[in-house]
C-alpha cells in the first residue's frame, strides 16, 4: 500500500493576507506578534493573529476575504486544513479561529485573552502603513495584558522581551 503525500501549508505572506484583506475591506487589527514585530519586536512570525470586528456585516466581508485566501480550519493532524463554510454566519460561531490559508496560517481572535476585543483594543491602537496599506495594530502594552492572560511558557519569555523594549524606549 502507497501512502499518500501530506501536503504542506502555504508559507506565511504577510503582504498577500494585508492585501486581502484590504481588498475586501475588512475591518480588523493586527495582534499577537505580528503586531509586536511592527514596533521592533525580535521574534519572525510564523501566523498571523488578526482581531476582526464582529458585525454581521464585518463578518460577511472577512468571509469573502478568506474564501479568496482559500481558508481552511487548521488541525495539527491535516496540515493543509479541513474546508469549512466559511460565510459571516459561521464565523460568528466561535470566538476564535485556527486557519490554514493561501497567505499562510491564520489565527482569528475576536476576543483575545485579557481583552474585550476589536472595540477595547482600538482604544490605543497604533496605526502603520504597510504593503501600500493603512492598518491598525495593537500596542505592546496591550499584547502583553494578553499574553500575560494567556499565561503560555512562550507567551511569558516574550513579555519579558517586550517589557525591555518598553524599558529601553523610556530611558
């Protein structure tokens, strides 16, 4: 019996997933460390983590967004994902989503640890341009309120970074 070649994921582009995502006009900010990377965190990337707005029509806009990126629900096991429908309704089930996209991984967090979501964390969003493309991003300060809800052993080794990079820039 042959056994069957497991596909790879698509390598992470950031470029191709902003785009995207502008393209369908997609209201969201960026998090975790993508966002953290944008203000001269050290760590590469290897997801994205986005916080999307949740209105129904928000929704229906990042449903399109990652129907185009060919989104597919990300398991550890499959690691080119399981298809989904992927329309607003469905994703309004569950507060976060594992993707697996054209554009590479995909973490959606509506509402990430330590935080109340896309309203909380615009408050003190950082704006940047990137990719020909404006976009939002959380502040260090609230990436550590949620890594340090999260409480991971990797999540603590990067507040530590953070927290000197806050350091650094004050004195």
């Amino acid at each position: 019996m042959q056994q069957q070649a497991v596909s790879e994921p698509a390598p992470f582009d950031p470029e191709r997933l902003v785009g995207t995502l502008a393209e369908h006009q997609v209201r969201y900010l960026l998090a975790g460390v993508l966002a953290a990377r944008l203000q001269g965190f050290p760590r590469i990337p290897e997801t994205a983590e986005i916080v999307p707005a949740r209105s129904a029509e928000d929704l229906d806009r990042l449903a399109g967004a990652l129907r185009e990126l060919d989104a597919k629900v990300h398991t550890a096991n499959i690691p080119e994902g399981l298809t989904f429908d992927c329309t607003g309704k469905m994703l309004a089930r569950g507060d976060s989503w594992s993707l697996a996209t054209l554009a590479g991984r995909l973490n959606l967090e509506f509402f990430p640890d330590g935080t109340l979501g896309y309203h909380d964390l615009l408050l003190s969003a950082m704006g940047y341009d990137v990719f020909g493309t404006h976009l939002k991003a959380a502040t260090l300060e609230d990436i550590i309120r949620s890594k340090k809800a999260s409480d991971r052993p990797q999540d603590r080794q990067d507040v530590a970074v953070m927290r000197e990079m806050m350091r650094q820039r004050r004195s």
